[in-house]
C-alpha cells in the first residue's frame, strides 16, 4: 500500500511556488528613445484603483521631457513589461503583476490615437501545443521571452520560450500587429533587437 501511495505522489505533476514582492514604478523607453513611459502601479492599500502610465515625449528645443498623456491600465496592480512605439501610436503591455500568462491581460494593445483597448488571454493566440511545454508555478506561466518593437514598423516581436529552430533554421516567435489588433504564431526569421 506504501508503494502504491508513494509512486501515486511521484507521478502526480507539482507546480512550483513563486514569491512576489509588491510592484514598483516602472520606466521604459521607445526604441529611439524619444518617449519614456512610466507606469506607477496599485499598491496593495489603494482600493478601487488602477495603474497608470505616463508618457513623455523628448523636447529637443527644451532638453527635457515634456507631457504628453496618461493612460489609465488594466491590470489590477501592474503590468511586467510596457512597450511603446516611436510615434506614440501604442503602448503595449505584456501580463499582470502577480500572474503571468495566466489572465486576460497577458497582452493588451492600447490605440492611443483611437483610445481603445483590446485585450487577450494566451489561449487566444498559443495554441495548447505549445503551452503545454511552458514551465509552470502556481500564480504563472513562463510564455515569452523579451518583447521588443521592430524599428521601421509597428511589429512587435516576443520570443517563446524553450522552441527549437526548425529544419530551415527559423525559430517560432509570436507577432503582434497592434494597428490590425492582431497576434499570431510566425515561424519565419524574426529581426534582430
């Protein structure tokens, strides 16, 4: 009966814990580096708030940075990473603080210039075969690798993790039209960072 037990809790898959410390005030940056965005996340005594991001646009003539709006996100606490494009089209965030890959915020694509808002979950892009071969803990899913925006276009390119290359070489990678609001699976060569 010990046996019995004993090879029944081997087999049974375990998901590994995670420790999340509270989230801080993000910065990141445009490709060309003329917008920054901060995003000042919820902490955990603000009721009924939101995270928001702030982004500033490079004055050459003033050699500062100067306001240019503030969005208000959906991610209960905050987002993991935040990209947004060179001409300030669309800030694109990847995943909530707390539960990656795991919510419907695992990409939201934010059209500055319309003002909506299109969220997706992974399972309406990945198809199960690959998320099967992801690592899991009990609050995420390891399912990217480093977001970044293609230089001349509005492509965002977000490496998956743990695939190997096919027979001619090219590596799967997830890619996102934010103007179509559209993200797919590419297994064509992606660009260098």
């Amino acid at each position: 009966m010990r046996v019995l037990l004993a090879s029944l809790l081997i087999s049974i898959p375990l998901a590994h814990g995670d420790t999340w410390v509270p989230p801080v005030t993000q910065i990141y940056h445009s490709r060309d580096a003329s917008l920054v965005v901060r995003i000042d996340p919820v902490q955990r005594d603000q009721k009924d708030a939101r995270p928001t991001a702030t982004i500033t646009k490079w004055s050459p003539k003033d050699r500062s940075y100067r306001f240019v709006r503030r969005v208000t996100l959906r991610n209960p606490r905050s987002p993991i990473i935040a990209l947004i494009t060179n001409d300030a089209c669309f800030l694109i965030t990847f995943d909530d603080w707390f539960g990656v890959g795991t919510t419907d915020n695992a990409v939201v694509i934010y059209d500055l210039d319309k003002g909506s808002i299109h969220n997706y979950r992974i399972d309406d892009f990945l198809p199960e075969s690959y998320r099967e071969k992801f690592q899991r803990s009990t609050s995420s899913l390891t399912w990217r690798g480093e977001p970044f925006v293609d230089e001349w276009e509005h492509t965002i390119y977000v490496p998956l993790p743990d695939t190997t290359p096919d027979s001619k070489g090219f590596e799967p990678h997830i890619e996102i039209d934010p103007a179509k609001h559209k993200i797919w699976i590419q297994k064509e060569d992606k660009p260098e960072q």
